[in-house]
C-alpha cells in the first residue's frame, strides 16, 4: 500500500473523536463511527469543535478549513463497508477485550487488502488483542497508544508495527500527524502508563493517607513538577475514571505478584465508587473535582 489516504476512527468517544479530528486535520479523510445511532451528529459536532480549537493553535494548523468537511460521522452498523474501504482504520472503543476483539472479527470480513489496522488500547497486551485472530489480520494490525488529548500529547506508542506494510502508517504518524512514535515491547501499562501509574498512586496517598484536598495534592504532583496543565486529579477526571478502573485493573492482573504496584495500589477502591456512582470525570458529570462539590460548587 502506498500512503494513507482515508482513516476509519471507531469509537467516537474522548478518544476517537479527537483522534479523527487530528487525522482530518493532516488532510486525509476521516470516517467517525460509533454505535450510538442518535448521537452521530453529536459526536460529529465534537469533531468539528476540535478542529475549530485546532485551527486557533500556534503554529497554524496542517490543512486548517479544508479539515471539517473530511470527517463524516456515522453508525457502524451502516457504514462497516466504508470502513473496510479505508487505509487506515484504529480503533478507540471502549477498553473491554471481548468488546475489541468482537469487533476485529468483523473488521477482518470487510477490510480490504493492505489496509492496516491498530488499537487505541492504553493497557491491553497486543498478545490478548491478537489471540484467535485471523492470520492475516493479526500480520496487519498493531497497537497505536495516542495521549489525552490526541491534538496536544506528541506521544504515540507503538507496539507491534514493525514490519514494512506498517511503513505507511508509521510515515503519516510522524509526518501528517506530527507524532514521535516510540516503539515498545508489549509489556503491562507498556512505558507511559506503567510509569504513570506510579504517579497516581502518590497522589492517592497524598489525598487519602495525608488528608489534603485533590487541589493541593494536584498542586504538589501538577506544575510544580512540570507537568504542563493539571495534576493527578484534574488529569483522572480529563482521561476518564472508568479508564483509570480498568488501567488499574489490567496491571493488577498483569504485574507480578512482587511488583511495587501491589504495595502501592491501597486506593484502587475510589475508583469504583466514583464509577458506581456516574462519575466518570469530564465526560459524565464530573469526578473528582465536582464529586468533592455540591450543586452550588460549595464543599460538601
Ligand atoms: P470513551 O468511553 O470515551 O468512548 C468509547 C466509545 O466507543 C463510546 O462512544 C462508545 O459508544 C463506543 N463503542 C463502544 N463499543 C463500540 C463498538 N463495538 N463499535 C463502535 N463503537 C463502540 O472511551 P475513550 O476514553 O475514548 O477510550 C477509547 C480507547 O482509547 C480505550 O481503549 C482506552 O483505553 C484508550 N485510551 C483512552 C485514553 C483517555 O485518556 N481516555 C488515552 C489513551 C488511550
């Protein structure tokens, strides 16, 4: 296959929504799909938004106006044919192994031939996604991690991709979308999440052990420690809480027993209360920041 022309995003979520975006923004067309029938146009109009906010960034934006108009937003049920046509299609669905690999198997009787195929996964071995996996669809796929958000987090980890059908994508990873791609081996959490894990657990501790509210917590493990923006909390509740439950699911599962993160993860339990009681963070009605707060932002 020579370059990539058309994407397919599945899964038009925090995730995909803003990855499409992103791939429109390089110049090539973009199909959003979704299986939320209703909220097509919806999730089309986050795109959109996306690159409305891309286009007010420095430096200028790759291909600026012509972006919006090469994202078409749809329904996977009506338009897996048009996804099989398309070069390259990741996916950014939800993080369930039977919910992804479901969807492979669908992938692999539509796709067509030399079209690569990767997932969005933040922590499920490429091994698991791949098990039971037609052959020749396992030799196309790999694991492209992007960071939160997709338009700013220059990141992208790769694991698998490394033969030559996988130099196209690799090219308009770097090049059209202006990604340095890092290569790692499939190991729990892979680099970034495994070391970032850490981080959250601290700040875990911090709030629950050391009593200080989520803000001062974010002060100390934020921009005092040069991350750009937000601290632990305010990035939890950015990513997704449901993501966080099931990132420290998946390293529970995975790590050995004598790993650190066992010792660390004394918290993990916040998370499913939060969940359990819809807050998922910025997406649903807020987590932790908005938990902490009543109707009237006042400290409950
Ligand atoms: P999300 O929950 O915001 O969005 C998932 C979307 O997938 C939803 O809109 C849902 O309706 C859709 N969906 C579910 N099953 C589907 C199917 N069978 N076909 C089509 N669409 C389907 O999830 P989010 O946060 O965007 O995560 C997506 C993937 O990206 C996950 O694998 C996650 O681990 C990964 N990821 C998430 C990051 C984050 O900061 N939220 C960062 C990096 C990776």
């Amino acid at each position: 296959m020579g370059e990539i022309r058309s994407v397919a995003v599945i899964g038009a979520g925090v995730m995909g929504a803003s990855i499409a975006a992103h791939a429109a923004n390089a110049g090539v067309d973009v199909l959003l799909v979704d299986i939320v029938k209703p909220g097509a146009v919806e999730r089309n109009a986050i795109a959109c938004a996306t690159i409305e906010r891309l286009k007010k960034m420095e430096p200028a934006p790759l291909m600026g106006s012509r972006a919006a108009r090469l994202i078409t937003a749809g329904n996977i049920e009506d338009d897996l044919v048009a996804v099989g046509r398309c070069d390259w299609i990741v996916e950014a669905v939800v993080e369930k192994l039977e919910v992804k690999q479901a969807l492979y198997a669908r992938l692999d009787a539509v796709r067509k031939e030399g079209s690569v195929v990767s997932s969005n996964t933040s922590t499920i071995p490429l091994r698991e996604l791949t098990a039971g996996m037609p052959e020749g669809l396992a030799r196309d796929f790999c694991i492209t991690h992007f960071f939160n958000p997709p338009r700013y987090m220059r990141l992208l980890e790769m694991v698998g991709g490394e033969g030559e059908a996988f130099a196209p994508l690799r090219g308009f990873l770097d090049q059209g979308m202006g990604k340095t791609v890092v290569s790692c081996k499939d190991t729990p959490g892979f680099i970034a999440n495994r070391i970032g894990t850490y981080w959250v657990q601290c700040a875990m501790v911090l709030a629950l052990e050391m009593g200080l509210e989520v803000e001062e917590a974010d002060a100390v493990m934020g921009k005092a420690m040069g991350f750009p923006s937000t601290g632990v909390f305010g990035l939890i509740d950015m990513v997704g809480i449901d993501l966080a439950l099931h990132v420290n699911a998946s390293l529970a599962r995975l790590l050995p027993e004598g790993d650190v993160f066992h010792a660390m993860n004394r918290h993990g339990a916040v998370f499913t209360q939060l969940v359990a009681e819809g807050f998922t963070g910025n997406k649903g009605k807020g987590g932790f920041y908005r938990s902490a707060r009543g109707a009237d932002g006042k400290k409950q």
